[in-house]
C-alpha cells in the first residue's frame, strides 16, 4: 500500500520589500520509498517567474529542474542531477537574451534574461536570478530597475539600425 501526503509549505512573499514576488512549495512524500518531491513556485505579479522540481531520496538529490519564466513566458531550463551539476536548455525561438554568470570553479551565480535577441539593439535587463547552491533565486523587481539605471548611466545608447553607439565621442582638435 503506497501512502501520498501533500503539504502546502508556504505562501507568503518572498522578500520583504518586492510584494509582488510570491513563492507557494508544495510536496510530495512517498512513505514506502522515502522519496520526497518538492515543488516550489515563485511568481512575480500574479505570473509564473520561475518553477523548481527537487527529487530526493534517501537524503541524496538524484534531479532537480529549474524552468524559468518572463512575464509567464517560458524561457528555459536549468536542470542538475547526480551525474550532471546543471545544464541550461533555452527555449527555442524566444524573444529574450539569456545570460549566465559563472564564479571562479564554474558553479553558476546568476541567469540574466535581457531585451538584447536582436543585435544592435538596447537590452535592459527584464528578470535576474541568482544562484546559490545550485538553487535559482528571483531577483527584487527594485534591484532589476536599479541595474538597469546603473547601466543606461554608465553606457551608450545603441541604435535599432547599426550596430553603432548614437552616443557621440568628444571631438579632439588637430590644430597646433
């Protein structure tokens, strides 16, 4: 005889200050094997942002997957098991730029989803996740625009047609 039991863990905010990111985690456990799985769903705005499937049995982490989320759009994969630490997988044909940061060992710090699919054009940042212990975090709406500012204040603009800055370099005179 199989014994299931469901628990709703959590339904709160996620962070304090971003009221608009929410996580529900609900598991799984199946009392003959001692395998337990572990879904934990973040949405920012009332849209999925990112889904975390943890299998675990016997204490040991034989899989876990990640998919990530824009605006309820799905956007990818990152997927770990015992034989494999991660591997992202992009979504075919999205409209969004994918970027991953990488510590000094190769463990993945953060995902970066950006406006940037088309060369030359501007990309901001739309969604930011960090990483920690090979587990994906949303990142504060708050800190995405402050990044996005820092950035645009630190940067040229770039043009929708070339793959030139429209921000102009200081003239330097050749007179003596």
């Amino acid at each position: 005889m199989r014994a299931f039991v469901v628990f709703i863990l959590s339904c709160a905010s996620v962070f304090g200050g971003d009221t608009g990111l929410r996580v529900v985690t609900t598991a799984l456990t199946n009392a003959e094997t001692g395998a337990v799985h572990t879904r934990d769903v973040f949405m920012r705005d009332a849209q999925t942002n990112l889904v975390r499937d943890t299998l675990t049995e016997a204490g040991v982490m034989p899989m876990r997957i990640q998919k990530l989320y824009h605006n309820g759009v799905f956007i990818g994969n990152y997927e770990a098991n015992k034989y494999m630490p991660g591997t992202l997988h992009i979504q075919a044909g999205i409209q969004y730029s994918v970027r991953l940061d990488f510590g000094h060992s190769n463990e993945l710090r953060g995902v970066v989803i950006g406006t940037g699919a088309v060369i030359g054009t501007k990309d901001d940042i739309l969604d930011m996740f960090t990483c920690t212990n090979g587990l994906l975090y949303p990142v504060e709406t708050v800190s995405t625009q402050q990044f996005n500012k820092l950035l645009s204040d630190r940067s040229p603009t770039w043009s929708n047609t070339a793959l030139e800055p429209t921000a102009t370099a200081p003239s330097v005179s050749t007179n003596k």
